[in-house]
C-alpha cells in the first residue's frame, strides 16, 4: 500500500556519496590524537607478496604474509591487545619504509621498536633469542632454545619460530636444522630461500 | 584498564576497522536522510569517534549495528540543535558556509527532519535505506509494530504538513 507520498518520499530520498577514504583517514588521525588508536592497519607490497602491518603505540606488533588467515590473526589481536584498530596506513610508514629497503637491499638490521604482546612465556625467549641473529648469519634451533636458556627444547624453540607474528623483521628464516636442512618456514619454503638468497645465505 | 586483555573477559568483539567497512555507507544514508548532505560526514565522524571511544568497554558483541545507530541518531540530533543555534550571520558580517548540494525535493525531507525523534528515525530508515518494519524495530530497539507505528504516525504528520500537491 504505497500512496503519492510514500512514492515521493523514496524517489527523493537524499543521496550523497561516501568517501570511505576520507573518513578513515580522518577516524585514524583523530583517534592517534586523542590517543584511542591502539592497533594500526597498513599493507606493502613486496617481492613476498602483500604484507599486513601492525603496528601500536609501542612497535611493531605483527606481519602478516598473504593467506595467514588475517581474521584469525586480528582476532588474536583484539583479544591481547585492543579492539581499537583502525585501518592507518600512515602509522605504519616506519615500518614499511624499512622493509621495503630490507628487500631493495639497502637495509641490514631493523631499527623499530617491537610490541612483544602476541608472544607469551618461553616463545618469546626463542624469538628474543633469534631477533639477535645477524643479517646474512644463520643458526640451528637447538642454539635458539640454547640462547633461550633451555637447550634441549628445541622442538618447541621450533613451535615458538614456527608462529612468529613478525617474520623477516625477527628474522625466524635463519634458523634452520643443524644438519643443513631448510627446517620450516610460517610463509612457506619458497619464502624462506628468497630471503636467505637476497642475505646471501643460498644462491638466488 | 585490563593489562593482559584487550577486552572484557568473554566478549568476542570484532576489530573495530570492520564495523567502519561494514556498516559506514548505510550509516552515512542514515544521517543523510536525518541531518542532510551537508552534515552527514562529520557526523559520521562523530559518531565513530564515540564509537571507538566506549568500544573496548562493551560488555558484550550482540547488537552492535543497533548501537551504531543508537549513537548516530545522538549525533544528529545535536547536529540539528547546533544548527539551530547557529547565527544566521554573525556580528562580523560573515556568511555562514552555503548549504551544498542542494537536494531534490528539499521541502519533503526538510518536513521530515522537523518529525519528533522516533518518527523520523523510523521514516528515514523506511524510505531513506528502505528497511522493512522488523530490520527498523531491531535497529532502534523497539519492536516491529511499534516500527510500524512510528513510520504511519511520520506520514500522517508529514501529510499534513506538506499537503498532497505540495511540490
């Protein structure tokens, strides 16, 4: 039972189009202002493929290869850390600045701070542990749980490595088997050779 | 605040940047049809700023899109007060900025942005984003005849104020 007004109040209904980008822009510089931003969003392309970036007021707290389950991953987030987030790609310029020069190869070490709150109890050890092993360096997981303080853990030294929330920056891909082998890698094999090849630690 | 957790206990929340994905173009219609194109994106702004604001403090997920609205509809009824007190010139003698985007049939959404508040809720939800009763009752909180009731209420008084031929 639509009557004349009802039809002239839809056909006239105000419309006027939405820039999204605008408004995030907008939500995450007030929120960084007021100081409500706790997690920021960015991505970055790379040889790997997109990365996601997250970042917090204290660091770096996750990177993310494409196909991680970024949801699952978020989730994670918002339970340790804030419900907060907010696409802010320029919050996470820092960081993308730097690893775009990691893979341009006019960067060695990372010089940005580290939210360490996705990682609990010994895991954290092993990543600390592995986040000191230089640039073109490797080492096995039996040193990383060594370094860690607990040497014969090495299997979980390799669950600890094996989710880490920031690959390439805790640089988990030079830890490989003592024997020689790859071990494994969160982003896949693949990923784990490109990097040790652009170290110099494999030929490309 | 909680130090270990980003939430209350037990409460699954999404991260805020999806309730913006998913729910800022419909909104933004809302407060079109409520406040008009010239305020609706700052009030947008408004409203996801308090949003986010009182975000981690929920104490549960469930109606999260009937919260959103709860909090628009706030902002645009503080958007119209402003407006109202807002000099027409003041004593400089500067122009206040020109309305934008001057919309069709202005006369008959201007009639509904002077409905109480529950009836113009209710209408624009029905014309503006053409929700059926039962989606407007849950996103205001009351019940689908009361929806219902609210939109009929909105037309009569709308029928009397512009008139049937009014153009």
């Amino acid at each position: 039972m639509t009557d004349e007004l009802q039809r002239r109040l839809a056909g006239a209904a105000p419309r006027s189009a939405l820039d999204l980008e605008t408004l995030r822009a907008g939500l995450a510089r007030r929120a960084a202002d007021e100081g409500v931003l706790d997690v920021a969003l960015g991505t970055l392309d790379s040889p790997l493929g997109t990365l996601t970036v997250i970042v917090t007021p204290r660091g770096l707290a996750r990177l993310s290869y494409p196909g991680e389950g970024i949801d699952d991953q978020l989730h994670e987030v918002v339970e340790r850390i804030s419900p907060r987030i907010l696409a802010a790609p320029e919050r996470t310029d820092a960081v993308r600045r730097q690893i775009d020069d990691y893979f341009a190869g006019r960067r060695r070490t990372f010089d940005v701070p580290i939210d360490w709150r996705l990682v609990r109890g010994f895991a954290g050890e092993v990543l600390r542990a592995t986040a000191r092993i230089p640039f073109g360096a490797v080492s096995s997981y039996r040193e990383v749980a060594a370094e860690a303080g607990s040497p014969n853990a090495y299997r979980a030294a390799g669950n600890a490595l094996g989710s880490n929330p920031i690959p390439i920056v805790v640089p988990c891909h030079r830890v490989l088997h003592a024997g020689g082998g790859l071990g494994g890698y969160t982003g896949g094999l693949d990923r784990k050779r490109y990097l040790l090849g652009l170290e110099g630690v494999l030929e490309r | 605040m909680p130090r270990h957790a980003g939430v209350q206990p037990g409460v699954h929340l999404p991260p805020f940047a999806s309730l913006v994905e998913a729910h800022a173009h419909e909104l933004h219609r809302f407060l079109v049809g409520l406040v008009g194109p010239a305020d609706a994106e700052d009030c947008l702004q408004e409203t996801f700023m308090s949003a986010l604001r009182a975000y981690p403090r929920l104490r549960h997920a469930d109606h999260l899109r009937a919260w959103l609205y709860t909090i628009a509809q706030r902002k645009a009824t503080d958007t119209v007060r402003r407006r109202v007190r807002r000099p027409t010139r003041d004593l400089e003698g500067i122009e206040p900025p020109a309305p934008v985007a001057p919309e069709p049939d202005d006369g008959l959404w201007h009639a509904v942005r002077a409905l109480p508040s529950k009836q113009r809720v209710a209408v624009v939800h029905r014309f503006a984003l053409d929700l059926a009763y039962a989606e407007i009752g849950d996103r205001m909180g009351i019940s689908e005849e009361a929806a219902r009731q609210n939109v009929s209420a909105g037309l009569r008084r709308l029928r009397r104020e512009v008139g049937p031929h009014d153009r």
